[in-house]
C-alpha cells in the first residue's frame, strides 16, 4: 500500500495524537489486486482549523465543508483528504458513516496493519456489496446508483440485506438533487467495462421503472426480427451501450466524448416506442430518429451534463439513422460524386455539436449492438474515403459567400445580408450551386436590378421566393 511518508513524519512532529490513514477506494482496489493511482487519506484525531492553519503543502476546500480537502502532495500530486476531530478510538463508529463495508477498510501507515471493523475484506473475495449499517441507504439513497455501477464495475451482487435497502428506499429516489443523480450517471457510465450490467441492475431494482419513463417504455417495444435478432428495443439499448463504451475505450476518447456516444447510445432509440407499427409480417419503426428527440430532450432536462454533452447526444439521436442511407444511395448509385460531398456536407455541418469520430463511433456501435457479429462498418469505410479525398469538414464549416460578398455586389448592410446567405445555403443544399462563382452567379440572377433601389437596403429576395 503506497504510503505518503512526508505528511506522516510531519503529523507525527506536529500532531502526535492524531493518526493518519489510508482509506476507501484506494484500500478496496488494492484488496482486489487493482492498485488504483488514486489515494485516499483520513486524519483523525486533530482539530480541522489548527491542521489546516499549520498544513505545509497546496490545499483547497471540497464541497462546503473544510473537514474535506484536496491536498497536493509531492510523490501522489493532488489526494482527497478528510479530516475527522474525533479520535482515534472512535474510528470504528465512524466506518458506520460510510456507504459500503469495502469502503470501510483502512490502511494504517503507521503500525502497518490493516483495519476492517464491517468485514469488508471478506465481502470482497465473495464479491458481495454490504451495507456499512442499516441506515446507509436512508442516510443517502443516492448510494443505490453507487451500488449499480460497483456491481457492474467488479462485478459483485448486492447481499439480501441491502437488496431489501434497496426496496425499502426507492421511494427517496425521485427527490435527490438532479446534480447529484447526473454525476453518478457519468460515473455509471464511464467507469464500468459494461455499463449494461449497472442499467440491468437498476431495472431489475425497480429504479428505471420509477425514475426514467422514457427508459421503461423501451421494454417489450419489438423489433423486426431480421434486422434486430437481440429482442426488444431495451435489450438493443444495453448492446449499443456496450458496444459504445468499448469502442470509445479502444479508440481513446475523452472523457466527454465517451460521455457524448455513451448517453447518445442509451438515448438513441426513444423514440421506437411512438413509431413502432407492425406491418403484415414486418416490424418498422419509421422516423423514430425524430420522434426520439423530445423524450431524450425530457430526459436531459433532468439532469446537468451540460449544454454541449446534452446537445451532442441529442445530435446522435436525431442523425443517427443517415449514415447508412446515405451509404445506401452511394452503393446504389443514386448519387454523383459531387452529391455526395454535399450530402455528407451537410450531415457533418448538423452534427454541430458532436464530431465526426464520435458519431460514426455511435453509429457503428448501433450497428454492432444486434447479437451478431460485423467485421466491418460500411458507412465508416465509405463515408471515410469520402473524408480523406475531399474537404469535407472544412466546408461544413463554413458558407460559401459572406456578408462582404454581397457588398461587393452592391448590396448595402442590413437584415437581407442574412436573409441572401440563408438562401444561397440552401440552394447549396439543394445541389443548386457547388462553389463561390456559381453562388455569385445565383444572387445576380435573382437581384432585381431595374429597381432604383435595388443595391440598397431593399435588395432582398423578390416577393414570394422561397427562402
């Protein structure tokens, strides 16, 4: 067990009756042969404010309370700190304080022994999760999500006590703080190699069904067999999730981009049950790309991702549906070369808050997340070729005329500046026009020149036009 040998000669010179500790997560992943970089400290036994005041190294305050700190220490940079007044004699009460028995272990530097008052270190090697008391789930129900991603993390089953917690205090859920429910719904998401077995485990505690209706109507929501062998929208879900995290690890994302393809996965698919038809012997969920975006949107305002996570996962939910028809039309012929810029164009300049790698990531992972196996994914072949020859992101990102384009015409400042870009754009996208000239060109068709104001402020699109 690492020890920060600095800060334990300082304490023993500066507080002798204060004793210095290792403790949670770092204690219980050494206990299960994974040494975690990450270090865990307690001090009990010395007033907060006179450590505090007298402490030699970077310190900052975590949260609202000074009894927990963040301490920048030399050989472990910076580690979670907490600092209990009561003393040593006591520490076996406080464990009871904590949320899971493997969380209640602690390493004692100083005589070099291990303390585990609850058991926990025997809980671990039967890969059971206990509760540090009867009250922990009570104290704070926000630990049942805890309880769904250390199953899923190392993989463990909850004993039948805190399984009966668990029941017993469901119905606290829908009141936490949404902050506090998003960040365990990061930690569910990321830290697991299968965040699959955290959601399975939720449903199966009654979670999904109380919290998350846009989850719960997944279930049972059929699929046509011959494209979704799986099962029912919520299985494909669990598989996508899956296949989203593996992909992002394998491809070392960031954390928010992991983040981004993981909720696009969960999320993808709600809209299936609005859309879901049976047809003759065939099931289809057309335009439930679309119908998804109001559920997923519900579904985000619970919670505080962030602007920009939640609109990357509300891009994958809308867009996810066209790398494959647009691979499709490719295949089939349907597009010429330069339509097929232009159609990946203008997917890759709606994406807008998600990039290029993440979302074919996301794609593919909906394409692998079936129960069969794929050797490859066309789209990413196919759409990356077209990626590779042509500068494709460099003009989703920009227009093909601007404001000064237009002055150059004549044109003087004003709202139909706008109004002309807006048009040429869209004639763009209508493979009406492919470059500068051929925009140039379109607005001097349509400008009206024998009117005398015509290159002043009234030079805007003619009556009637579309825009």
């Amino acid at each position: 067990m690492p020890t920060p040998q600095a800060l334990l000669n300082w304490l023993s010179q500066q507080f002798p009756a204060a004793h210095l500790l290792v403790v949670g997560g770092s204690v219980r992943d050494a206990l299960r042969g994974h040494p975690s970089k990450d270090l865990d400290l307690e001090i009990v036994g010395a007033r907060p404010a006179e450590l505090l005041a007298a402490l030699p190294w970077p310190h900052k305050t975590v949260g609202r309370s000074f009894s927990h700190q963040l301490v920048q220490l030399d050989e472990f940079g910076w580690v979670e700190l907490t600092l209990e007044e009561q003393g040593f004699a006591d520490w076996e009460q406080l464990c009871l304080r904590r949320d899971f028995t493997c969380n209640a272990i602690a390493w004692d530097p100083k005589n070099q022994r291990m303390l585990d008052p609850l058991g926990g270190q025997a809980h671990i090697e039967q890969g059971l999760l206990n509760a540090a008391s009867t009250t922990s789930l009570c104290d704070d129900p926000l630990r049942i999500w805890r309880a769904a991603q250390f199953c899923a993390r190392f993989d463990w089953d909850v004993s039948p006590g805190l399984r009966q917690s668990i029941q017993e205090n469901l119905h606290h859920l829908p009141g936490l703080a949404c902050e506090r429910v998003t960040r365990e719904w990061e930690k569910l998401l990321l830290l697991p190699q299968r965040p699959s077995q955290a959601l399975s485990r939720l449903d199966d505690w009654g979670v999904i069904g109380l919290c998350y209706p846009e989850l719960q109507a997944l279930h049972n929501c059929p699929q046509d067999p011959l494209y979704h062998p799986e099962g029912d929208v919520w299985v494909h879900t669990l598989m996508v999730l899956d296949q989203a995290a593996q992909i992002s690890r394998e491809r070392a994302m960031s954390p928010e981009e992991r983040l981004q393809i993981c909720l696009g996965a969960l999320l993808h698919d709600l809209g299936k049950p609005a859309t879901t038809r049976q047809e003759g012997a065939r099931v289809t969920a057309h335009g439930h790309e679309h119908a998804g975006l109001k559920p997923a949107g519900e579904w985000l305002q619970r919670h505080s991702f962030g602007e920009p996570i939640a609109q990357a996962a509300l891009a994958c939910v809308a867009k996810h549906m066209r790398p494959a028809q647009l691979t499709k039309d490719i295949d089939q012929g349907r597009l010429s070369p330069s339509q097929q810029v232009n159609a990946l164009r203008r997917l890759i300049r709606d994406l807008e808050y998600v990039s290029w790698p993440v979302f074919i990531a996301l794609c593919e992972a909906d394409k692998r997340g079936r129960g069969e196996g794929v050797a490859d994914y066309p789209p990413a072949q196919v759409l990356g070729a077209l990626l590779e020859h042509h500068p494709v992101q460099e003009l989703a990102q920009s227009t093909l005329i601007k404001g000064r384009d237009l002055l150059a015409l004549g044109l003087v400042p004003g709202p139909h500046i706008g109004d002309w870009i807006e048009r040429v754009e869209q004639a763009r996208d209508d493979g009406e026009v492919a470059n500068f000239e051929e925009a140039l060109a379109w607005v001097r068709q349509r400008l009206e020149p024998s009117t005398e104001d015509a290159l002043g402020p009234a030079a805007c699109p003619p009556e009637g036009a579309p825009l």
